[in-house]
C-alpha cells in the first residue's frame, strides 16, 4: 500500500476519496493525526498530514516515529513525502518540483531510530543511497505522464526550525554541497529505511533560500505559503499517476 505524507500547503488531499479516518497508538506516542483512508483512482491510499490538520507542529516536534511505525502497521511499503523547500541552487526556482537523491542531516534533538533502547538489539541501516531509487523512479516517470516538469536529482539539506536560515547558514549548506533547504526531511527518510519501507520524495520549491535570488534581504512568508498552495495542484496531478504506476 501507498502511503502520501504532506507538509506545507498539502494537509489534505482534494483527489483523495475518504472511505473513513482512524486514529492511531503506537509505543512511540501519537502521530500528527489520524490517518485518511481512501483511494486515488481506484488504488488504497492512506494520507497523513505532517504538521496536523491545524499546521500546528513545528517541524521539531513532529512524531516522526510514530508517523512511520503507524503506517509500517497498516501495511504501507512505499511512502512518498511531499515538502516544500528553498532554493539554494540558481536553477531551482520558486514553483519547480525536486525529487531528490541525497539528504544532509543538521537537525538535533529529534528522535531519530527506532534503535533507542539498550534492552533490544540493534542493526546498521544502509543509507547511501537515502531515498528508494524504485520509488524515486516512480514518482518521476508519473510527473512525465502528468506533463508537470519534474527535477531529477538534488541534495536535500534538513535543518532543525522552526526558523528560517540566515545568509551564512545558507553559505555554509551550499559549500557543504546542499542545492536545497527545509526541515522534515530528516529523520523522516532514515526512520523509513529502519522498517525497510520505500521512501522518496517530492520537494516543491517555494521560495529561494535566504541570500539568493530576490531573498537577498528577507523571505516573504506570504509568498512562499502562495507558492507552495499553487504547486500542490501539480503534486496531485503526479501523485495521480503515482498509484496507476503502482508495481506488480
């Protein structure tokens, strides 16, 4: 089963048929809310809204284990997260969607694995390629099939939040070799490949990072809440031909 992760401007799924909602327990706490069942083009679906349906957790406080527990439990295999970024690459510009191949991770704090207890054996994951290349493959070949350009490639870097970077943060992720900024995609993607679930990604970007483009002296968190919204159009319309590309 697929299972449809939306941060900003995605907290619900317009093309999604609701057959009933569900709130879930897990040992690791709630998740961010409950769980839409329903299909997308006839294919089972289970949405689930990052930040809640209020956007009221900041991307520190999110349940990320408690997100993927749940959904591993309700039989998902194949999770694609959709967040919203900023450009730090000249290229990547407001409104384009990324599907990225590698992620840096600069957030602290978080509870980052399921390998947390000294009582229970532990193992290493291999994270060398972070996202599913099969899922990644997907997700690309359905934006082909929607006719919404779709960038393949791009280095993810995670940062705590919920505050946007200064200049000299920016400078620092772009040196380190990050072409992209946000603040879910970790331990989101790690937490995944702990329960051998298939995860990518769908970044839309919503705005240039700060010190790039015409952010050079603040980012204007209206525009970036309108450009996300006015993506999610595109996103449904590859998220559409996602299920149809569902493997055999």
């Amino acid at each position: 089963m697929l299972a449809i992760i939306g941060g900003r401007g995605l907290t619900e799924l317009a093309n999604l048929k609701i057959t009933h909602r569900q709130v879930m327990r897990t040992p690791f706490g709630e998740p961010s809310g409950a769980f839409l069942f329903g299909t997308l083009n006839g294919h089972e679906v289970i949405f689930l809204a990052r930040h809640g349906f209020g956007y009221t957790i900041p991307p520190h406080l999110v349940n990320y284990r408690a997100n993927l527990w749940a959904l591993r439990e309700q039989g998902v295999g194949d999770v694609v997260s959709v967040a919203t970024v900023g450009g730090i690459r000249a290229d990547l510009v407001p409104g384009m969607l990324v599907v990225p191949d590698q992620i840096i991770d600069y957030t602290h704090g978080r509870e980052d694995t399921f390998f947390g207890n000294r009582n229970t054996s532990y193992r290493n994951i291999d994270f060398t390629l972070p996202y599913s290349e099969k899922l990644r493959a997907r997700i690309l070949q359905s934006a082909k099939l929607a006719q919404q350009p779709c960038l393949d490639g791009g280095v993810y870097a995670t940062t705590q939040g919920p505050r946007l970077d200064s200049i000299a943060e920016i400078n620092r992720y772009e040196k380190d070799g990050a072409h992209m900024v946000g603040m879910t995609g970790m331990p989101e993607a790690a937490l995944a490949r702990e329960l051998d679930m298939n995860y990518a990604m769908i970044a839309v970007v919503a705005n240039y990072a700060a010190g790039r483009g015409d952010n050079l002296r603040g980012i204007n968190i209206e525009g970036v809440n309108a450009t996300a919204m006015s993506a999610m159009d595109n996103v449904r319309a590859i998220l559409e031909c996602v299920v149809n590309c569902e493997e055999e």
